[in-house]
C-alpha cells in the first residue's frame, strides 16, 4: 500500500462472488500502486459462501482519489470489451 490520508474515503469498485477473482484483480491494483482492501472475504472457507437469499458477495474497495484509474485499470483487464480468442483462432497480424 502508498502512503495516502487516513481519512480520505474508501469507495466500492466491484463484487465478487468467489475469492479467486477477487484475489486476482486486487493483486492487479496492488501491483500499480493503488491501496486496495477487500470486504467480505472468507479467504479460509468454501466459495462461494451459501447465505438466505443467495450467494456472500466480496467487495473490493480502493481510495475515492484512485477510483477512475482503477475503474481503468479493471475494464481494461476484465472488463466486458476484453476479447478472448476461440481454440483454433489465430491472433491478427501472425
């Protein structure tokens, strides 16, 4: 982690349902230097965790002053726009 103001407010930057995605995107922030905390992590149990009415959910949270390049950070790695190639398909340009 930086070092930023205690004080300044943390913020909710996505929900999990497992552990393992979670885990992956905040060693993605933490790797660039933004302070990260995850919420509702059962790391030690079973994922994901059964509750009344559904599934525990994890919520990743970073410092309101580093929300946007997070948000850029996430949708540029995990994000909906990510493409992901077919067994058999070749990479443009090779």
């Amino acid at each position: 982690m930086t070092n930023r103001d205690d004080n300044e407010p943390w913020v909710k930057l996505a929900v999990f349902a497992n552990a393992v995605e979670a885990g992956m995107v905040d060693q993605l922030l933490r790797n660039n230097n933004i302070d990260t905390a995850l919420q509702g992590a059962n790391f030690g149990g079973l994922e994901p965790l059964p509750l009344i009415g559904g599934y525990s959910e994890i919520q990743l949270l970073v410092r309101k002053s580093e929300l946007e390049e997070a948000q850029q950070l996430y949708d540029a790695f995990f994000g909906d726009e990510a493409v992901s190639l077919e067994e058999d398909q070749e990479i443009a340009g090779e």
